[in-house]
C-alpha cells in the first residue's frame, strides 16, 4: 500500500512539475511582446524633453503634416507609445518641476516665473547619482536652469538662458554625443532638454520644403503677441501661418533626432540604454481662442508626447492616462531600483501591464492669459537678468491666489476655470474640445453622468461644486 502511494504522490508530482512549466511557457508566449520584463538594471537612461512639442502635431498621434517622419517610424518599430501622456502645467518651469520630482506644481508651491525648487525637494538626478550614475543635462531656454534650482543631482549641467542659444538643435544633440562618447563606459543619466520648437518660429527653407508646398514667414514674439491682444483676436489665417513655421522647426527636430539615434546605434548603446522621449506641453494654434502660446488647460496645450525606448521591448500603444510627473518612478522601476518611496506616484509600467480607462491626470495653472501678454514681451526682453538683478528663489507662502485645474481621463475632460465655472468634454466623439456639456449635465446618460462625477471629485477635496442653473445639486451627489 506504501509503495502504490509513493508512485502516485512521484506521478502527480512529476504530473504538477510539468504543468507548471507548460503553464510559465504558455504565460511567457501570450504576453505581448512589450509586456516582457521591462526591466533593464545595467542600463543607461536618456531622458529628451522638447518643449512646447504638443502631441497633436505629431504623426504617430495621427497628425497629417510631414512633420516627424523619423519619429513615427522609430516609435512605431520599438516604442512603447502613450497616448494619453498629459502635462501637469502649461507652461515650461512648473511642468519640468514636476517631471523631475513627481510632485504636482501646487505641492511644489510653484506658480510664477520667479519661483524656485526647493533644495529639499528629491529630483530624479539626487537619486540616480546616489545609485552610482553619472548625471549630465544639456538644457537651453528659459526656466530650466541652475537659477530655478534645476541643477540639483547633476555632476555637469550645460545651459543657456540667452535667446541666442534658443535655436539649438542640432547643437544640442550633437554637444550630448561628444558628453556620451567620453562617458559611455560609465553607467550614466543624460537629460537633454531643448527649446528648439519653442517661439520664435524660425525653420530653415529646407524644412519647409519638406512640409509645404508655400513660403512660410518666421514668427516671433511680437507677432505673437500683436496677433493676440487684437480685439478680434488671431485670425484663422494667421494662425494657420504660426502653425506652419512651428510645424517646420519640428521637422528640424525630428532631422536632429535621427542622427541621435543613429550615433547611440553607432556607439553600441541600443542594447543597454533606455531613452524616454516626452514634453512639458504643447501650443495653441486659435483652437480656443489663443494662437502662438501655450495658457490654457485644453488638449492642444496639456497632451504630450510620451515615447519609451526600452531595450528588449517591441512597439507598443498605451491608452491608459498618464501623468509626466510620473516619470522618476517608472525610471526608478526600469532601473529596478530598491530606493525609499521619495517619489508618490505608481509607475508607468503599471500602465503598459494593465490597461486602466479611469485613471485620472491633473493640471494646473496660475497664469491667465490677459496677464501673460500684458508681460511676455518685457519678459523676453528681460530674460538674461534671471540670476543676475531678477533672482527666482523658493516662494516661502502658500499661494493665495485664483489658479484654473483640470482634470483628465481616457474619455472625460474637466476643467476649473479661474471664475469657477467648468468645462466638461467628451473626448471620444469631440477631442478638440468645442462643445462644453457641463450646462448639460442634467440630460447626460446617468452612466456617463457616473463616469464624469470621478473625474470631477478628481480635481480636490475641497473644491466645491456649485451647481448654480446649471442642475440641480443632486446630480453631483449620485453614485
């Protein structure tokens, strides 16, 4: 009888022993291919950050202009692409503040171009220098620089705030080449953050050519502005020509990017470095009453583009929602890193493994538009005297002031505006965002009525909701 029970229990064990491994080798075989382990612990990191790209002005996210035609293809071939990468602030200092930190703009209490990150805030560079990297930035334009506190984890910062060095690509990815030639041999963090798309919209006639078939005049600030503050505003033409030169110093980027990549292929870095591609926020082209700047909280001005080029990893498309201050974990997680949990946010690989269509994004701002062009050009004027007679230090006091937030899931858009009133937007039937249904909540399908409530909540706590004639109130309160 002992013998018969042994040979059972050897059987079923052996029995057990193979469907487990049949069952690991099914998993293994079933998993996409970008859901293999994204895990890369030796690897270099290469974090690109272009500002004011917008999304919508790129091919992969189905723009019809020539604009990035290395770019699609490279993210189509190997790039695990986000689609709903959304921006925690409109403008460049809040939003690069909070992708090296994790932490929203309103945390940071950063609201105003003279503003500062704190000493005691973690950046991603501190953390990755104490984990033995190599930390370098190449970073040109305003904002992100020593004077605004950027500087902090990083063995070398190259940067500029002259106006001169605005236009600086290819330069920029050419100086980061010669950095990685000399460093290569270490493991190493490189962020490279260029101002290149950013006014003045100057493209060479050879990338215009590539993009259209007509002349296109260079803009500048004072055109900008001048379009503006008209009383009629911009006019669909004009910004029709805005958009064509920005669309142009685009396809000057996109030329700079290939040879990027082709010198990391050259250099043999393809297989061990992991290079992240985003941007802290787009521009407007009159969609919504603005052309040449970035003020307000639609799509055209906070979704970005969020590219990751992950070694042993095949294209992929990512629909869940994403916030860009996200980004110190997810590297932290490629990396596979045990560090204390300085930066409170999941990381993005959550959301390639498993797709999530509630998840929410927030943004916010505190600068309206009014204001902005009353000041931009003496800012520009004035923008060399940052850290010299106008010194950006860390705000002491809690901000007392309005400020508008949205937020943002796969379907719903919310946005607070400054007077208090909201916006609500259907994405799937209306991405431009050019019919508000929050005066018609009361009519909305109770489902989509459910869905939209968790974004609002979203936004805060303690944000009140007034209902005035819009509904009654009980329509916020159901489940």
């Amino acid at each position: 009888m002992g013998k018969i029970v042994f040979v059972i229990k050897k059987y079923v064990t052996r029995a057990s022993v193979l469907a487990i491994t049949l069952a690991i080798g099914l998993s293994i075989f079933l998993l996409s291919p970008a859901q293999a382990p994204m895990r890369c612990s030796n690897c270099n990191v290469i974090l690109i950050s272009i500002d004011t790209l917008g999304a919508k002005h790129l091919g992969l996210y189905g723009y019809d202009v020539p604009a990035s035609p290395f770019l699609d293809e490279i993210s189509k071939e190997r790039g695990i692409v986000f689609d709903n990468a959304i921006s925690q602030a409109p403008w460049t200092l809040p939003s690069h503040a909070a992708m090296l930190t994790s932490r929203y703009p309103a945390e940071l209490n950063i609201w105003t171009p003279i503003d500062a990150l704190a000493k005691e805030v973690k950046t991603i560079a501190e953390v990755l220098k104490e984990n033995g990297l190599i930390t370098q930035a190449f970073s040109y334009g305003a904002f992100v620089q020593p004077e605004w506190g950027f500087d902090q984890g990083f063995d070398g910062f190259s940067g500029s705030l002259s106006q001169n060095d605005w236009d600086d690509v290819p330069l920029i990815f050419e100086n980061s080449i010669e950095w990685i030639q000399e460093n290569h041999r270490e493991q190493f963090f490189l962020f490279i953050h260029s101002f290149h798309v950013h006014d003045p919209y100057t493209p060479s006639p050879e990338a215009v050519e590539k993009i259209s078939a007509t002349k296109i005049s260079e803009v500048y600030i004072n055109d900008i502005v001048k379009a503006n503050v008209s009383p009629s505003g911009p006019s669909e033409e004009i910004s029709a020509e805005f958009r064509k030169a920005y669309d142009g110093e685009i396809r000057e980027l996109d030329e700079a990017l290939r040879y990027f990549f082709q010198e990391l292929d050259l250099l043999g870095l393809t297989d061990n470095t992991v290079v992240i591609f985003t941007a802290d926020h787009g521009e407007e082209f009159g969609e919504h009453g603005t052309s040449g700047f970035h003020i307000a909280l639609y799509n055209e001005t906070i979704h970005v583009p969020l590219i990751m080029f992950i070694p042993g990893t095949q294209a992929q498309r990512v629909r869940t929602v994403s916030e860009i201050r996200a980004l110190p974990p997810t590297i932290i997680d490629i990396l596979n890193l045990n560090q204390e949990p300085f930066f409170q946010v999941e990381s993005l690989l959550v959301g390639v493994m498993e797709e999530d269509l509630e998840k929410v994004a927030l943004t916010t701002t505190a600068q309206k538009r009014g204001e902005v062009f009353s000041i931009i050009e003496d800012a520009y004027a004035n923008i060399e005297q940052f850290g010299k007679t106008i010194f950006p230090k860390p705000r002491e006091k809690e901000w007392e002031g309005l400020y508008s937030s949205s937020a943002r899931s796969y379907r719903w858009h919310i946005i607070l505006n400054f007077d208090g009133t909201f916006e609500l937007y259907d994405l799937l039937s209306d991405y431009s965002e050019q019919n508000n249904l929050f005066p018609l909540w009361a009519e909305l399908p109770s489902e989509d009525r459910r869905e939209a409530l968790i974004v609002l909540r979203a936004l805060s706590a303690d944000i009140p909701i007034p209902c005035g004639i819009y509904c009654p109130y009980q329509y916020f309160n159901e489940e």
